[in-house]
C-alpha cells in the first residue's frame, strides 16, 4: 500500500448515517393527564406538553436542610442556572419524629417552599418516600417506626399491612401538604417519585402510587428510580443516574469501575453499581450483571434523576469530583439520548438534628458508609451555604442551549458512532430527528484516567430526509469542511447540524457550540461558544452576506465564515441572504419541533451571530429583565427577582452588561457607572483564526451596555495564617458497618484546638458570613457554645463554616475549631491529586469571608 493510500484513510472522514427515528408510541404508558390547559403526556421518546416536547432540567435541593430564609436565594440562583425545576424529599423523620405527631413548621414547610418555586418560575417533583435515604438517618425513617418493625416484626419497604398503616398516615399529611399545588390544578407539581433505590419489589412501588392517589394526588408524572437492574411497575416512569465518582466505593479503588462508561455515549441507561454496597448491606440483593437487560428500552424515555452535580465524602473514601467532570457527564448523558436532565445534588445543605443526634446515616444505623454528621455539601454547584461553584456556570451554559432548543432535542435519537473502552478511539456521537441535529464528541474523562487528544479528526453525517429538502443543496455534512483537526485533550462538544437560524437562514455546521439566542431591534443575536483549542468555523446554506468580525468564501454551495476577531463578546457577524427572494430554503417542512423565528413585516431576514470564548460564556445569564428577556454578563453570580436583578458578590466592585440595552440601571447599595466597552472584551480566547480570507474589517462599537458596580464593603479578614498546631495521638483505626469500613473517629481528645474570636464588624452589612479554614488533617469540628455546627472530613477542599445564624454567639464567645491528624497509615482514601500532606494538622488560613446581597432595579 503506497503513502498517498495511507493518507487518504488517514483522513477519511468518521461516516454516520442520522435516519429519522420511528414515530413515537402514545397511550402505552398509565402517565401523563389529558385534562387542563396545558396536559402533560409521556411517549416512548419523551415528554410532552400540550403535544410539543419539553425537557426537563431538574435539580435536587432539600427544602428541610436549608434554612428558610435561604430558600428563595437558593431557588432564584437555581432559575438563574437554567433549572425548570427542582425535585425533594419528603424526609418522614422530619416531619413526624413522634408518631402520630407531624411537623410542617420552618424549613420543613413544604407546602411553602412549593409555593416559592413557583413563585421563582420552577416547576417540583416531590420525592415521597415513605424511605427517601439522602444519607438521612435509616434512609428517612423515623426512629420510631425503625423500633416498631423490629418489636412488631413487620417487614418496611414492602405491602405488610402493618408498615402500609403507618405510610398511609404519612402519605396523607404529605398529600393534605400539596393540595391544590398539582400541575392539574394549576400547581407547579408535575411529578412524584415513590420510595428510592428499591430494587425487587414492584408490587409494592406501585401500591404506594396507588395509596398517594386514592389519598387524592394527582400527578402526571409518576417516577422511581430505575438503576441497578430495579423492578420498576408499568405504573411508574424509572429514572436513571450517573457519577463520576463514587463515596461508597472501597478506599481501595482508585477510580470506580462504572464511571468510565458515563464518559462515553451509549443508549444504555442502567448502572448496576451506583448504590450497589446498599444493596447488598441492607436488602441483600447482590446483582448479576449477566442477568440484568442493559439495553435502550424502545418503549420508554430515557430520563435521568441523579446525574452527579457533585459527589459526597464518606470517611474511608472522599472523592474530589470537578466541575469539568460534572460538565462533561451532563454533556454526555445528552449525547446518548437523554430526554430529562436531573441533578443530585444541585443545592447543598446540612443534616438535621433532633434530640437523638445528629440524623445522618452511619455505622451505627447500619449503613456502610460514615458520612460527616452535619455537612451535606456534596461539592453541589450552589454549596451547603449558597456558595456559587464554577459548574454552576458550566451547566447553565447547556441549559441555555436546552431552553433555546430543548423541543427539538427532545424529539431527537441518538446514533453512537464510534468510542469504547479503547482509550485511543475517538468518542463521538449524533443525535438528530433525521433532518438536523448536533454532533457530539469528547476527549474528556477525569483526572484518574484522561483521555489524550485526537488528531486527524473529521466527520460525515449524512441525514435521511428527501435530498431535496433543502434547496440547492445536498444531506450529507462534513464537519469541519475545510479538512481534519486536532481535538484537544480534555473537551467536550455538541455543534449544530443544518440548524435553522431564521426562515432564510439555515446554519449547516459551525465546530462551535450552540448557547441561546435573544431579540435585539430588528434582528436576532445566535450566540456560539467557541472551543479552546479549535478553530471556529460556520458553514451556512446558500449564498449569504457577511459583515462583522468575519469573512465568506463560497465553498460548493454554501458559505465559510472565518473570524477576523479572536472570540470574545464583542465578535459579532451579521448574516443576510444575498438575495432574499433566492435564500437557500428551510428544511422540510414537517412535524419535528424546530426553532423558527418568526419574521417581522418589513424587516430585512437577518441574524446576529456573536461567538464567545469560554471566560466570557461562564458569566452569561438569560434572565427575564424590565419586561423581556435579555442577555446578562456578570463578574458576580445573580438571579432576577420580578424584573430586576439580586448580586451576591464577596468583592467591592462587579462588572455588568446587558443586551439589549435598559433605560436606566439604580442601585441602593452600590454606584453604578456606565462604562465604554464590555468587561473582558480585551480577553482572548486560546483560539486560532484562519488568516486565509482578506483583511479583517475594523470592529463594530460593542453591542453590550456596560456598567460597574462599586460598593463599600469590607473585604475577607484573616484570623490565622500557615501554622502547625499541636496535637495527640491520632484516634484508634475502628472500622464499621456492615461492609467493615473505616469508621470515622468520635474521641477528639487529641485534636489541635484553635479558639477564634471573631469581631463584630465583620457582620456589617454582610447577608453572609463564611468562617473559610484551608487546612489538611483527618477530621474537623466546628463548636459555638458547646454545640457543634459543622464537621468536616478534609477532602483537598477548603471547610466553609456559616455564621451568620450564630452572630450574637460568635461575637461574645467565640468558636473553637477541633482538628484531628491526618495519619496517612489509616488508609483513607483522598485524591491522588491531594494526597501527598503530612502527618498531624497544618493550617493554611483562617478567614472571614462576607458575601453581601446587591440589589439592582432595572428600567426598561
């Protein structure tokens, strides 16, 4: 074989045929409601409202472990994010931790917490339990009801009539909670799940849909999880995970042997190992994998429940997942078909106390795994105390993309082209209705076992439809058209395949991804987000004008545009047809969900393209403002509160910019100066720009309107910086449980002890006030008044501790800090990446970090 051979196959294109997926089937599945003013329906590819797709972003976040007077910061950051809803649990230990006695007061008020979801513009699947797990305490039970099945001798989780008494009672006052609140009634409630992770009773999973119903909830969609090869009824929709990593894996694994195959696209659903120790433990159920069907239902929608926003520490294990892998697993579950995005958690909190204790699971409730006794941060993109994490960011990026096109996505089959447990063969996808679509691929996995770059890559999909769909052209899409590329290491993509940017306009491909678009004037502005890394290029249908930051070149029928201006928020092109009355044509016209912007009389068709680099994008917020929708950069994270805007920011001075522009922008607790040019539009994007077109024109004036904040707000205070404290013995090694684990240490005799004092002007002003301790050492106490209020298992991440709740204490008596040795022998497992620290206790700093709450009104 001579070298030209070899180089050609070296360069054929990865070739994928994207056909249209059968029609859905309806009225197979007992879901759905065919009444109200906006009826929801289940198909076997999604779901549906009043007929059009609809795709669900849901994010977990425990109404009863956060404080009440959090709950709407937390829902508007969560809205602000991209969420449509939040999903909860119902944690029968905290509402009747007596029997017969039920508690609906504070933050256990569900129905209030309801109530301001839909206030924020979410929708709610309440998870009901009767066993909930959450790492609460007996999975959610109360102590009482643990007690009485094993005096009484009734079997929990299953139909004895003993245990069907007691869940009655409960379901009815949960139920009595939520009345009037249904989706039916035009309520946010659109869904319930029943009891969680139980594996081999179906009779009984859909007996408890039937007593929440007979006690009157109506609901259209009725869940409950489906991993580890679970018996779900017809009755019920079973919803899916993934992790990437995993606290109840043995100390002994490096990285869980199921997380590689959520970093690769496949129709399969199931994961037979997440959950797999509790199983085991406190069912007794041990799975064989060769005797679980892993495969794409036809039938059902693939929906997901808890893909990892994050992931717990238990004390032998303590994972240190990263908002990359969080991103990129979220990115991937799309690209195999996913039809409902669910997060666990997305919003942090902290385990609840009662007389007994604190009532998180342990060894001593027999559970495998010691877990902290009040942090349940799970490292969640907003944290345990509001804290906005960087993945916060990155996910709202895809759920902008989603709110854009998420109908069409819906409707949407995935095609696996190619990626196994080959590291070296390139990983990729195609999800398409037959017409257009988005090619997915990826080089990314976690550190533990990353994936290099890909060279030499280029792809051919050709689509299905009547090749005479599209006017002039043909249904095959080579992506990138000017020839192969290298894919750097550790990214993750899905660019548009002949996306319809207007009724004239018709993106054939761009190897940028797709983020939202918004009215401006007379136009549209189609907002890209471009790849470090890979050169940007968009391929339109036809014979197009261009004007901006970019230069055409005819290729074949259609139209190259190349950047004359690195990525960034102001590179801006304009596209119009050369000739409306010849414009390349729409695709066919059918009844797959499109994006079709509607054209303005008189208005000459044309669309906006604004490509942004990745630091830019992170900041980027689609909120309702001053009576529209308008796109928002900010250096601070935001939300939008009836037409205006809330900061939260640690900072003296924040940037803004809107599009399109407001009237007027007032603040009562910072100055707000409009500013020439948009924040960060110096920046520049590690992207290459094609120099083979003409001379770049001069940049357009930047489209955004800026303005700074400025604020006179005290800044972090240090308490304490790099020392080495003294301290005893470390705690005997005991283990635990039944899968005996490490067990985490309760004698704190030989801990480092630090006592702070902490002043009171630090609460000035400040809606919050975080105690940051970067430290390493084994485990750590916070103790205000003889109580402890937070603990935590060091991780390689820094301990925030709030004290706002606690400033009348703090600031007369103080906080002591009870730090254990780390002790390497012990065997716990912590990151490679973090793992090489000293024996004993090394202390960092110590710092006062206030967040203070900016409020903005915005005038149209």
């Amino acid at each position: 074989m001579n070298d030209d051979v070899l180089l050609t196959q070296r360069h054929a294109p990865r070739t994928l045929t994207a056909a249209a997926p059968p029609a859905a089937r309806r009225g197979h599945l007992p879901l759905g409601e065919a009444e109200g003013g906006d009826p929801l329906t289940v198909t076997s590819r999604c779901i549906e409202r009043s007929g059009v797709p609809w795709f669900p972003i849901t994010g977990e976040i425990h109404y009863s472990r956060i404080p009440r007077e959090r709950w709407s910061q937390r829902l508007g950051h969560a809205r602000a994010g991209g969420l449509n809803t939040v999903a909860t649990y119902v944690f029968w230990q905290a509402h009747e931790p007596v029997e017969g006695f039920f508690c609906w007061d504070g933050n256990r008020d569900l129905r209030a917490f309801v109530q301001l979801a839909a206030a924020h513009g979410l929708e709610v699947v309440v998870r009901l339990g009767p066993w909930a797990h959450g790492e609460a305490r007996y999975g959610g039970f109360p102590d009482w009801l643990v007690q009485r099945s094993t005096r009484e001798g009734f079997a929990t989780r299953t139909n004895d009539p003993a245990y069907l008494k007691a869940v009655r009672a409960f379901y009815a006052q949960t139920v009595a909670q939520l009345r009037g609140l249904s989706h039916r009634e035009g309520g946010p409630v659109v869904g319930a799940q029943v009891d969680n992770e139980l594996y081999d009773q179906p009779q009984h999973l859909a007996t408890l849909r039937e007593i929440a119903e007979d006690l009157g909830l109506r609901v259209p969609l009725w869940t409950a999880t489906g991993w580890g090869g679970a018996q779900v009824p017809q009755t019920l929709l079973p919803l899916y995970s993934a992790y990437s990593e995993g606290f109840w894996e043995e100390s002994t694994a490096e990285w869980p042997a199921f997380a590689a195959t959520h970093f690769r696209y496949s129709t399969v659903r199931d994961d037979l190992s997440v959950g797999a120790d509790l199983r085991e433990a406190l069912d007794g159920i041990v799975v064989d994998p060769g005797a679980v069907t892993l495969k794409d239902d036809e039938a059902l929608p693939f929906a997901t429940c808890e893909l990892g926003g994050g992931m717990h520490v238990a004390y032998h294990r303590r994972p240190l997942v990263t908002a990359d892998d969080v991103a990129a697993l979220a990115l991937d579950k799309i690209g195999s078909g996913s039809i409902w995005q669910g997060y666990y958690m997305y919003a942090g909190g902290t385990q609840r106390t009662s007389p007994h204790g604190s009532e998180q699971e342990s060894h001593a409730t027999g559970y495998p795994n010691d877990v902290p006794t009040r942090s349940y941060d799970f490292y969640a993109p907003i944290g345990e105390h509001g804290q906005i994490r960087p993945h916060h960011h990155l996910l709202r990026l895809q759920h902008l993309w989603l709110h854009e096109d998420g109908p069409a996505i819906a409707a949407m089959s995935s095609t696996v082209g190619g990626g196994s447990e080959d590291p070296t063969e390139l990983r990729w996808a195609v999800r398409s209705d037959g017409t257009r679509g988005y090619l997915f691929t990826t080089t990314y996995q976690p550190a533990a076992q990353a994936l290099p770059a890909q060279h030499e890559v280029q792809f051919s999909v050709r689509f299905a439809d009547d090749s005479e769909a599209v006017e002039g052209g043909g249904t095959e899409v080579t992506v990138p058209s000017s020839g192969p590329i290298t894919l750097p290491a550790g990214v993750s993509v899905a660019w548009p395949l002949r996306y319809p940017l207007s009724e004239d306009l018709v993106l054939r491909s761009a190897t940028a991804r797709l983020l939202t678009r918004v009215r401006d004037e007379d136009t549209d502005v189609v907002v890209l987000l471009a790849t470090p890394g890979i050169a940007v290029e968009i391929v339109l249908e036809g014979t197009v004008s261009i004007t901006g930051d970019g230069t055409a070149r005819p290729v074949e029928g259609t139209t190259v545009v190349d950047l004359t201006r690195a990525p960034g928020p102001d590179t801006v092109i304009s596209i119009s047809p050369s000739d409306p009355a010849s414009a390349p044509g729409r695709v066919a016209d059918d009844d797959r969900p499109r994006a079709q912007p509607d054209a303005q009389p008189g208005v000459q068709p044309g669309v906006r393209l604004m490509v942004l680099d990745e630091d830019t994008a992170a900041r980027l917020y689609k909120l309702p403002l001053a009576g529209r929708d308008r796109l928002v950069l900010s250096s601070a994270p935001l939300h939008a509160a009836d037409g205006d805007l809330i900061l939260h920011t640690e900072e003296s001075s924040s940037d803004l910019a809107v599009l399109p522009a407001v009237t007027a922008m007032t603040s009562p607790q910072a100055k707000l100066t409009r500013t020439a040019g948009t924040f960060g539009s110096e920046s520049t994007a590690s992207q290459s720009i094609s120099t083979a077109t003409s001379t770049a024109t001069s940049p357009a004036a930047s489209p955004w309107q800026a303005w700074t904040l400025q604020a006179d707000v005290a800044g972090p205070l240090c308490l304490l910086a790099d020392i080495t404290p003294p301290t005893g013995p470390a705690p005997a090694v005991r283990r635990g449980g039944p899968m005996n684990r490490l067990s985490a240490p309760s004698d704190f005799s030989g801990a480092a002890r630090l006592h702070l004092d902490i002043p009171e002007a630090a609460f000035t002003d400040a809606d919050r006030v975080l105690l940051r301790v970067d430290w390493t050492g084994d485990v750590g106490r916070a103790v205000i008044d003889g109580d402890v209020v937070s603990d935590h298992f060091w991780h390689g991440r820094v301990w925030d501790i709030d004290l706002t709740a606690h400033r009348g204490t703090v600031t007369t008596r103080g906080l002591d800090l009870e730090l254990l040795p780390w002790r390497a022998a012990n065997g716990v497992w912590v990151d490679p990446s973090v793992c090489e620290v000293s024996d004993g206790v090394h202390v960092r700093s110590v710092r006062l970090v206030p967040s203070y709450r900016i409020d903005v009104a915005v005038d149209s």
